[in-house]
C-alpha cells in the first residue's frame, strides 16, 4: 500500500488529534503517503483542497489538543449514493487505497456502506467515462479501518472509546465541585450527562463521584412509583447526616414503559416530595472539550499504531476492521459484527428488554451497577438473625496512591451491607503491630471517594523480628478471620511473611487478599495499580505547562518523574506528552546516549526547534542523574537553547484520584471482599493477590508471586508496558529527512 487518507467524523472526542497523529507518523514510518481529508465525509465529498498530504510535523505539537485538527462534520450528501460516488472518484484521483476513519457507530456505519458497494461504485464511474477501466482495476478494494472516536463509550468491540475516559475526568471534576457547595447548602443537585442511550458515563461518573442515584437508559428503576424509592433513599440519607444529594441522569434515561425521565422531573419530583431546593446542572458540551487524559492520549496512539499494521491486511480489504482494546491488549473484530452488537443495545431498550440490554453492554458493565446500587443506599441492609458475620480487617501498606481512600469505602461499605463487621488498621503495619484497629461502619467512611491521600494511614514498614508476635497477638484478640491490604511493594513483602509464618502463629492462618494500589505500577500479578493513572495525568498536566513555557524561549526541559526502578510512569508520560527521549532503569543510560541526544538537539534547534523535552526516571542512572543530564545539555547547547530541570516530586502522589483510579478501586474492593467470604473457613483458605490480566480482574495465588518478582529492583520480572518502547521510539524520533524538506 502507498498511500492511506485519514479521517474524522460525526461528534469530536478527545484524543482524536492524539490519533491522527499515531496514523500519519507511523504510516510514513513504513513508507506510506498519507492524506488528510478534512471535515470528515464532507471533505471525502467535496474533494480538491480538502483531500491534501499530511506530513511528519503537520501532527506535531497536536497530542494534547482537544478536539480534531483536521475537522468533522455530519454530511448528508454521504448519506446519499450520488455523494459517495462523489467520494469514491476524489479518493480514486488521489489514488488512496485505505481508509483510517476516525469516529462513532454513524461513521463507521458510512465506511461499511462504503466499502460494500466500492465495486459497484467504480464501476458506475467507468460508465460514466470518469475513470478509466484499467484505474478501476488498479483500485479494485479499499481497505478500511475504524478507531471508535466517541466520548459515549457506546460501541462494541472495544472496552474504551476514544474520548471516554476524557468524558469522565470532565463529569467527575464537575460532580466534585457541585457536591462541596450543595453540601455548604444542604441542597440536592440534579447532573445530566451526555451519552445518548448508553449509560456508561451516567453509571461511571456516580460510581467515581459517590452519588446518591443513577438513572440509565438500560436498567430504568423496577418499580412504577421509583420517585417514592429515590426519595425514601435520599430522605435517610439527610437523617443520617449527608447534607447534600446528587442524582446523576443519562440524557437518555426513562422508565420501564420507555418513558423518558428528565432532569427536570427529578427536579420536580425532589422539591416537590422532599421539599428540597434543588438545582439542575445539564454538563453539556464541556464534556466533549478540553485536552484529552493521560489515558486518552495513549490508547489513541496505541490504536492509530495498529489502525496502519491492519490497514495493510486482506482481511482489511474485505471486511472493514475495528481497531479496539481489551484490557491492555489492542484487538481487532469485523466492523459488522461491532454494529450489530452495538445496534442491538438500542433496539433491545426501544423493545423494553432490559435484561437483554444489560447483557450486551458486557459483564463488567452489570457488575459496576450491582456494586452502584448498594453504594447509593443510605444505610446497609438489616442484619437477620443467624446472617452469618466475619470479622474483616482493612489497612493500607506501602507509599500513598490516590484511590486507597476509594477502595476502602468500597470495601467496608460493601462489607458491612453483607453484616460483616469491617476494622480498620490506622498507620499501615505500624498500627498492625501497635494494635491501633478499630471497627469503621457505613458513615466512617462518607466522602472516602474522591479524596486523595491515606485517610487510614500508611507508611513502608515492614515487620521483623518481635513485630510477628506483637501482630499474632492483636490478631487474636480483635478476633480478625481475614485481611485486605490496600498498597504496594510493601504490603506484599509483608503479606509474604506472614503467609510464610502460618505454622508458627497460628493466628496467621487466615486467608489475606492484596489490592494493588501504588503510583509506581511496579507490583506483580497485575497490569495496572490503583493510583498509577492519576500520577500519569498529573504529570501530563504538569508537562503540558512546561511545554508552553519552553517553546515561548526557545528551551529544553529534563523532567524528571517517579517510578523507584520501574520505568512505567516515565515512558507511558513520555508517549502521552510527546517526549523525544525517555530514560528508564530497564534500559539504563550510557555515555553515548547522552552525546547522540545532545547532538540531536543542537541538529534540531539548528533546524528552527523550539522545544527539547526529555522525561527521566528517577533511578534511571545514579551517575547521569538530572542534574548531571541539564548541566550537560546546557554546556553543549551554548546560544542555541538553554536548559531547564523539572522534577516533579510527590505532586504526582496527590491530588484526588482520577475516575479510572476510583472505578479500579471499586472494582477490585468489591472482588476482595467476595474472596474474603468465600475463603474464610475454608480448610484449604487461600491467600492471593488481585489484578487486572488481559483486561479481566483475576487472583494469583500469594504463595506464586515470589516467582514473579525482581526482588533486586522491586518490580515484576516481566513487564507488559515494555512491549511499547518501539511505539514511543518512532513517534518521537525526529521527522525522516524527505519530511523535514517537505515540511
């Protein structure tokens, strides 16, 4: 293939910008000419300068733009056969061969009606006299590949969308500002997020924000009178002492019989039954704007990667193909078989089959709303006589990570509903061994959800010696019969020791389940870590604000990031801010990589550069440390550039979690203490640790982790995010010489 056209249509997403990017630079990486077709099918339509070349620095300095650069809109002359005639004879004259678009299941849908009737189309034009047979011949197929470019997470064949996550950081940032001055008032408020009929941001948000009630399009409320159970919830709510309500609707919220429930009837319903002052916010497009997350940008430069492998296949010419993720995984399916999935969402709600809808929106979607709707309850169940209740102690161990305090709430509340009797460790081991544990309850925990920090405590001890028998001995007398540790390599060391100490304190012999929550993301048995994904975006907004600073004076920036020895957060932040240069543990620094990165940097400010930014792990190399690397840069630079350092601290550490921390966390916290009841009593108890594996939440085994650990440089031995590097490598190296004479 020689030359691909890319795209983007119907409503923008973040992160879109992101993926054209990937697209046009990896396709030039492989020789491939690429086009832009602005405004989506309407350029593909009108063709001429709207169907132009996009070269290598055409897509720099666009990663962390909102919107789309190279425009959308909706075309109704596409939707017609005369316009896609039209559009078949522009992309034959620039002879375009495959198509990347850019968008939602509307302009996918385009592409597949495209693409079935690309035969016919051609040769209608060979009728008309507008092409001649032997181009006909020439571009006979025309390969297509779709990224799902919506922030409406409403699509089948991928788990995220383009835009989503985006979505979220924007709906949560508002529902967390709205909850602090609806409390100073006591007032409930009504949020009405976008979605159409999908609920995901509707569910996602009041999971990740703590709200009262949901309302979503594929599970309406039981019952007919389920304004007198959404009352009688937030009324106990007010006696138990919340003082404020948020009900978050999905625009396309309804009831059982398909009538739409509004914002302004929940807004009726609360003043008028409650006696509330209640005030509507309808969040609008503010969701769709702004940069892109951390999140965003990476998977839509993990999938325009993919989009120009796929687009060279067969299979792509046959059948358009659907570039999504799973997990950490990037996957492939048939564009039909997406839509028809995604199609039969809407037309199982239009029918009134709810069970049917739930069930295509997958499984992690109905465990989400099973979890949302004990969490909204203003008090737990009742425990009934006989109800059987276990003693559960929760504690965090190991460095704090933004969303401990979530998956505590999630745990404890989630416990005691069961009528389990839920203790809280304060300190971390240090409590453990100081017998500083005390029962927490439902309102313990009231506002657990988005704040950062460790409100339980924690620190990186690690017992020994006496500490066994001081822990033994608080065990047994708070009657402990399981145990969730919330945190890094430290709780897991500990974790270990106490697994292996069964046989001499009996009180050790009870089944404990690790949660992986540490910025760093350098623990085994698990793909991501609570906490790690709030420290990439803080520093990608920290970055982002570098970047204005250095291309205003014409400055390089050596930003040095958290990580210990592991080199997740430098390279992932590298990808997401557009670092020309990582330096991590795992590869190590020599002296010749610093000369060739110096000499790259006078070659492109020589050239008219005006920004260097380089990322470094913390303990990429103990010699060649930040301060070496600025110095040096800076001596060598002379006029051409100067030379900042930005070492960005434990600002990564704090602020409050982002929503896919919070949603990770629930998740999780909820699994825990299902094992933790299943477990407990058991004459064969296990013990393991929970993650996130190919894009499921999984248990490993406690005693199978010592295997999985470097324990020299404390992280995994295997470490998926590696198998990245080369995508970083080529979108960050400098534009090919035939670009840069383009340019």
């Amino acid at each position: 293939m020689k030359k691909i056209g890319v795209l983007t249509s119907g409503g923008d997403a973040q992160g879109m910008n992101a993926a054209v990017r990937s697209v046009v630079r990896n396709a030039l990486n492989q020789g491939i000419e690429t086009y832009a077709i602005y405004e989506g099918y309407q350029g593909m339509v009108d063709g001429g300068q709207r169907i132009r070349a996009i070269g290598w620095n055409d897509v720099g300095g666009i990663l962390q733009l909102g919107g789309t650069i190279i425009g959308s809109a909706r075309c109704q002359r596409f939707r017609e056969r005369s316009g896609r005639l039209q559009a078949a004879y522009n992309l034959v004259q620039h002879s375009i061969e495959g198509l990347v678009i850019i968008g939602g299941d509307g302009s996918l849908t385009g592409a597949h009606i495209l693409q079935k009737e690309w035969s016919s189309l051609l040769q209608e034009l060979v009728e008309q006299g507008q092409i001649t047979a032997e181009t006909a011949v020439r571009f006979a197929t025309l390969a297509i590949v779709g990224l799902v470019g919506s922030i409406d997470n409403d699509m089948y064949g991928t788990d995220m969308t383009i835009g989503a996550d985006t979505a979220l950081h924007r709906i949560v940032d508002a529902i967390d500002a709205i909850t602090s001055t609806a409390a100073s008032h006591q007032r409930s408020f009504v949020v009405e997020v976008m979605g159409r009929r999908c609920g995901y941001l509707a569910l996602m948000s009041a999971l990740a924000t703590g709200a009262d009630w949901v309302l979503i399009p594929e599970s309406p409320p039981n019952l007919d009178n389920w304004e007198d159970k959404m009352c009688e919830v937030l009324r106990k709510g007010r006696e138990v002492g919340r003082r404020d309500s948020i009900v978050v609707v999905a625009e396309g919220a309804q009831d059982r019989h398909g009538q739409p429930i509004t914002s302004e009837y929940v807004k009726q319903v609360l003043e008028t039954r409650l006696g509330e002052d209640t005030r509507i916010t309808v969040l609008g497009h503010v969701q769709r704007g702004g940069a892109p997350s951390a999140f965003d940008r990476n998977l839509s430069t993990l999938l325009g990667d993919d989009a120009v492998n796929a687009i060279q296949t067969v299979e792509a010419r046959e059948e358009p193909l659907v570039i999504g993720i799973q997990g950490n995984r990037i996957t492939r399916s048939p564009l039909s078989y997406c839509l028809e999935k995604t199609w039969g969402v809407a037309t199982a709600i239009k029918e009134r089959d709810y069970e049917q809808a739930m069930s295509l929106r997958g499984n992690s979607f109905s465990e989400t709303f099973r979890i949302v709707r004990t969490l909204v309850r203003a008090l737990p169940h009742n425990v009934l006589p006989g109800q059987r209740r276990l003693r559960i102690a929760v504690m965090h161990a190991g460095g704090p990570a933004p969303g401990m305090n979530t998956a505590v709430r999630a745990a404890v509340r989630l416990g005691v509903d069961k009528g389990h009797i839920m203790m809280g460790v304060y300190n971390g081991f240090r409590g453990l061994i100081d017998g500083d544990i005390h029962e927490l309850n439902w309102m313990s925990v009231a506002g657990f959800t988005s704040r950062g920090g460790a409100e339980l405590g924690t620190n990186r001890t690690v017992p020994e010696g006496r500490d066994w028998y001081a822990i033994a001995r608080n065990l047994e007398e708070q009657q402990i019969e399981g145990i969730l540790i919330i945190g890094g390599w430290a709780g897991y060391e500990s974790a270990l020791e106490i697994h292996r100490q069964r046989a001499i304190f009996p009180a050790f012999d009870i089944p404990i389940v690790c949660l992986p929550a540490t910025i760093n993301n350098n623990l085994p048995a698990t793909e991501l870590s609570v906490g790690a994904d709030t420290a990439l975006n803080n520093i990608a907004q920290a970055v982002d604000k570098i970047k204005q600073s250095a291309v205003a004076s014409r400055r390089t920036f050596v930003v040095e990031v958290m990580g210990r020895y592991c080199g997740y957060l430098a390279l992932m932040s590298a990808m997401a801010t557009g670092a020309e240069r990582v330096y991590i543990h795992e590869e190590g620094v020599t002296l010749k990589d610093l000369v060739d990165d110096v000499q790259d940097l006078i070659t492109g400010f020589s050239a008219g550069k005006r920004l260097g930014l380089i990322i470094r792990n913390e303990s990429a190399n103990e010699v060649y440390n930040t301060g070496f690397m600025k110095s040096l840069f800076e001596e060598e630079g002379h006029d051409l550039f100067d030379v900042r350092q930005a070492i960005l601290g434990h600002m990564q550490q704090g602020g409050d979690p982002s929503p896919f921390d919070r949603i990770l966390a629930t998740r999780m916290a909820s699994r825990c203490i299902r094992f933790l009841e299943e477990q407990i009593g058991q004459p064969d108890m296990m013990s393991a640790c929970i993650g996130q594996l190919g894009g499921e939440i999984k248990f490993t085994e406690l005693q199978d982790i010592p295997r999985m650990m470097d324990q020299q440089h404390n992280r995994p031995r295997q470490q998926w995010w590696m198998n990245l590097r080369a995508i970083a490598r080529v979108l960050a190296q400098p534009a090919p010489r035939e670009q840069q004479d383009t340019a």
